[in-house]
C-alpha cells in the first residue's frame, strides 16, 4: 500500500513537472528568526552546492535583527517570505512548502551550514532508495566539527505529497 502511494506520488509529480520544466528538483526551506549572522552563513553553504538543479526559499518569521541583511541580496531563482508577525515554525515551513513544487523539500535550520556536497548526496539517495519518502542526514557541530549533533532523526528532504511519519533510525546512505 505504502509503495502503490510512493509510485503515485512519483508519477503525479513527474506529470507536474513535465507541466513546469522551470520547476526544481529541491526546494530548500529555511526557517528564520532573528538568527543573526548565522542566516548569512547558511546560505553561503548553500550557494555552494554541488548539485545545482534546486532552489531555497526562507520565509522569515518576523525578525528584527541583522539576519534580515542576508535576505537581500539572494540569487536568481531564490525567494523570500517575509512574515509580518511570527507564525511558529511549522507553519512557516507549511507556507513556503505551499510555494513551491519541487518534488523534494530539504529542511533546513539557519544556524546549519551544509556541506558543497549536501544535496549532492541526499540526491544520490532519492536515485538509491526511489521508494522512500523522507532521508536524513549527518548532523555536525558547526563550532566542534569533531563532534556529532545528530544522525538522522528529522525527515531533512521529504517528498511532496507524502505523508511521512518522522521517527530515528533512518538508514545509511
């Protein structure tokens, strides 16, 4: 049952796709809140990517502080939502989720600075497993890079009209 709706959903956004060819692979979704510096960092990683066939939107949940700067001056292609008021976190991510229709979604925190090959591999895993709804990956601390911040256990690229039930233990890729 769960593979029949994973196939649907494969074939439904093919179709839409095939609709849109501007559409990209990848919507990367940021959450921001007064993340100060950390908003411009992150997406420096993410203009870095490897794998370019993706675009970012950040909707920014009513911030006040310097985070804002990097909003400005985003790529081609790149969007941001700016909230009048903060709407919590999940629904901004369901607002810029509804703005886009990329069939891949990769979640992103602000203060997470992604590796040049990030997508590239989370990529690799769509194209590895074509039955799996979510992935996750290797979290590493940005000030101890020696240290582990987490391994997996958040859906970070969901596929769009899947529903995913987010638990630890995703496999290795």
């Amino acid at each position: 049952m769960v593979a029949e709706l994973a196939r649907s959903a494969v074939e439904n956004l093919r179709a839409a796709r095939t609709a849109n060819p501007a559409t990209t692979q990848v919507a990367v979704v940021v959450v921001n809140f007064n993340s100060g510096q950390y908003l411009a960092r992150c997406l420096a990683a993410l203009r870095a990517q490897s794998f370019r066939d993706f675009t970012v939107v950040v909707v920014d949940n009513a911030s006040s502080d310097e985070s804002l700067q990097a909003l400005n001056d985003l790529p081609p292609g790149w969007r941001a939502i700016r909230l009048e008021q903060n709407i919590g976190f999940a629904a901004a991510n369901n607002r810029a989720i509804a703005a886009v229709e990329s069939p891949w979604i990769a979640a992103l925190n602000p203060d997470a600075f992604a590796e040049p090959d990030w997508l590239a591999q989370l990529m690799r895993g769509t194209a590895r497993y074509p039955d799996a709804a979510a992935f996750g990956s290797l979290q590493i601390d940005g000030i101890r890079p020696d240290r582990l911040d987490g391994a997996g256990e958040a859906a970070r690229c969901v596929r769009v009209g899947m529903v995913t039930k987010l638990r630890r233990g995703f496999a290795r890729l």
